[in-house]
C-alpha cells in the first residue's frame, strides 16, 4: 500500500471514513502488506485476536509512517499533531479516521488506556526532534516510548498485564528495538539519524567521519559487539515473560524474542559488519524459528515420563 495515496485518501483534509467491517478489513491488508524481520500476525495468533493485533499494528504503522515517510520534520511534527487528535477523538467515542474505527472495538473489549498510542506517539515526535543520542540512558528513555508500549499493548490483549509482566515484555521490547537498531545503521544514517550512542562510539574510539562515510572499521566492529552482547542479555532478562503468558500467545512471543537474537547472530557472523550490507533472516531461517519455538513450548507442555525407580527387593524374613 503507498502511504502517500492513504494518506490523501484518509488523512487531515479527508472526508471519507469507513464502515467498521472495511476498516477491520483495511487493517488486515495494511498488516499483510508491510515488511518486518516477522510478521506481526501469525496463523499462530488466536484467531479471536487477531483483529485486535491487526488493528493495533495499524495504528503503528501510520505513526511510523507520518514520522518517516513525510521527508520533512515541520510536516511529520503537524500530522502526528493531528494523528493525536484522532486518537483523542477516539477515546471521546468520535472515530473517524478507519484505523481508529477498527481501534475502537480493540479499545473496550480489551479495557486499553490511552496511554501506550499516546507514548508511540510521543516517540515519533521525539525522531523528528532527536537524531544523535549521548548516552545508552537517553536511548532506553526513548525506547520506553517507541518499543515498550507495543508489548504492553499486547499484554492487554493476552489478559496478563500486571506489573510483573509489564516489567519483562520492556525488556524484551527494548531489546528488540536496539536489535533492529543494530540491524539498521546503515538505513538510519541515509535518513539522519544515529542511535549508537555518542558514550560508546567515543569509549571504543569510532570517529563520527568514519560512521557518516559508512567505513567498517575494527572500531566500529568493537562498538557493535559489545552493544550486541549487552542486547543479548536483556533478551535473556526479558526470557521469563514466555512462560507467564497464556499458552495461546506464548509461541508468538517467544518466536519474536528468538526472532531478536537471530538478528544479533546475523550480525556476529558478518563481523559486525552492518555498514555494506544489512543482515536479514530469510525466508528459511524464520522457519527454522518458527520451529524451534513450537518445540520449547512443545516441551514445556508435556509431562515428562516418570522414570522406573526400581523397588528394593525384600527383606527375608527373620526366623
């Protein structure tokens, strides 16, 4: 789908709405239609659920979109203005634009705060504003909006956002996101921006010349081992959500978590190396992920069979 062609068609100066069914329907289109390391609906996710998650990453993809695709920060920061207002408009039972007509059903069948869109939207105006972070503080900051909210979003549908979970899926959510970062340095500097941060590009010795001229360097090759390192370890600190969450989402969870690491494997193999070439997982290698993942919960599940203990034999009795 062209975001332009959308977004004259639904945006700011637009009066054509939809009716609940076509924006269900628009929703799953936009969700098939787009590329990510997984996608975010899987013949795994419960099918009852499905519009909900659909809808959900609908809503994040036009905030992405009126961020990135604009080509122009004066103009992304006047319609995330605007996507705001839709999304107030929504919880004031006013939906218009069809991703918040499909949102709506999404936001009180599953009791969802304002509080996640309003934190994703935060964050895209955040990148219009932000394009150097200093220290790994300042980028979990903005992780926090741009990456947290999504699995809390997602806990909310599962039935299990307490505050314990809470913690773990931000974890794994904020890992995910410096993943992608990792994976992207090369795609991000075409558009501006750079999250290594500046405490680690200037602790191993990266000159920002080298960065900006794509230049893999052994520097540059230590940075980003050791950003990958300290990512591996919060994907493993986020590891216990999988088993807290209800069976039925619990293999789409544990796919994405996976689906993170792979990533990070991806870019050891290559050296660390991302600047000439940006490691992706094939079609192959998500299979094999796939599969590994309905394995653990495979095992999870299963008793395991009581090994024979063999009895003592009797004692022989005393005359």
């Amino acid at each position: 789908m062209c975001f332009e062609t959308d977004l004259r068609r639904f945006g700011p100066s637009a009066r054509e709405t939809l009716a609940r069914g076509d924006a269900l329907d628009y929703c799953a289109r936009l969700t098939a239609s787009h590329y990510e390391n997984f996608s975010v609906v899987t013949w795994l996710t419960p099918r009852e659920h499905r519009p909900a998650f659909q809808a959900i990453y609908a809503f994040c993809r036009w905030s992405d979109d009126l961020g990135d695709e604009t080509g122009d920060p004066a103009r992304a920061r006047d319609l995330l203005a605007w996507w705001r207002g839709e999304l107030d408009d929504l919880y004031e039972g006013r939906a218009r634009h069809p991703v918040m007509v499909a949102l709506r059903e999404t936001v009180e069948r599953y009791a969802i705060p304002a509080r996640p869109f309003q934190d994703l939207i935060d964050a895209f105006v955040q990148d219009q504003e932000v394009v150097d972070y200093q220290t790994f503080d300042q980028l979990l900051d903005y992780c926090a909006r741009s990456a947290n909210p999504v699995g809390r979003l997602v806990l909310y549908v599962a039935g299990a956002c307490d505050e314990a979970n809470a913690r773990l899926s931000d974890r794994t959510c904020a890992a995910l996101q410096l993943a992608n970062f990792w994976q992207d340095v090369a795609r991000d500097l075409d558009i501006g921006r750079i999250y290594l941060p500046r405490e680690d590009r200037d602790r191993f010795g990266v000159a920002e010349a080298d960065l900006r001229a794509r230049r893999f360097t052994p520097e540059f090759a230590d940075l980003l081992r050791f950003e990958v390192e300290r990512t591996r370890a919060m994907f493993a600190a986020g590891r216990p959500l999988v088993g807290r969450v209800p069976p039925a989402f619990a293999v789409d969870v544990d796919l994405f978590s996976r689906g993170g690491l792979a990533i990070l494997d991806l870019i050891e193999a290559r050296g660390y190396d991302v600047l000439t070439a940006r490691p992706s997982l094939g079609k192959a290698a998500k299979a094999r992920l796939l599969a590994r993942a309905l394995l653990g919960m495979a095992r999870a599940r299963w008793p395991r069979r009581r090994q024979a203990v063999p009895r003592p034999e009797p004692a022989e009795a005393r005359p």
